[in-house]
C-alpha cells in the first residue's frame, strides 16, 4: 500500500511530463517511426481525459472547504478567492477535454501511417 498524497500524484504526473519533454527532442532520437508517435500521443490523450475529473474533484473539495468558515486570506475574502478558483478548474476541465478531442484527432491521423524501411 503507498502512502502517497494528491500533492505527491500531481509531483510525479509533472516529473514524468518533464522526462517526456526531454525524450521528444530530436536529438535523444528516441522516436524512429511514426507509430512511436502514435503510442506516445494515444497515451498523452489519455492523460488529457483523464484530467477533467480530477479538476472537478478538487473543485468540490475547495466548495466543502468554503462551507466550514475555517478558511483565511492574506487578502480579499476566501469566499472569492476559493470561487474564483473553482471557476478557473471548470475551465481547465473545459480545456483539458478540448485538448484530449484534439489529440484523438492526432492519434487518428497517425493511424494509417508506416515506415518504408527500404526506401
């Protein structure tokens, strides 16, 4: 059983996007063939489905937090800081769906696509 928190999930989801940032470039040659591209945008389109959900779980988290009045600000009222925040996670919800359709559309046009190891 592991022990790890939503902080520590989020930590690693953010080191392995880093390790694939570094893997992509072209000069690591790491990607040879175009289905290497499809594996690594079918994963990435997961990833982006995925997302929605844990935005609007913490979204409801922040709306439980605002019902217990222990809530301080530095400035401004908590009510309008945790509103305003969960206005901007329905947004990227929004967006993370929008971004996963669009990377569908990048595994589906990577579909039909070879490589002509004669040529």
């Amino acid at each position: 059983m592991t022990n790890d928190t939503p902080r520590d999930f989020a930590a690693q989801a953010a080191e392995a996007i880093r390790s694939l940032n570094h893997a992509t470039q072209n000069a690591k040659g790491a990607l040879t063939y175009p289905d290497d591209a499809y594996k690594v945008v079918a994963m990435l389109t997961l990833l982006a489905a995925r997302l929605p959900q844990a935005f609007e779980q913490l979204s409801a988290f922040l709306g439980v937090l605002a019902k217990t009045d222990k809530v301080t600000a530095d400035y401004g009222t908590p009510d309008d800081h945790l509103g305003e925040a969960r206005s901007a996670l329905g947004s990227a919800a929004l967006i993370a769906q929008t971004l996963s359709e669009f990377l569908d559309r990048v595994h589906s046009e990577l579909a039909p696509l070879g490589y002509d190891t004669d040529a």
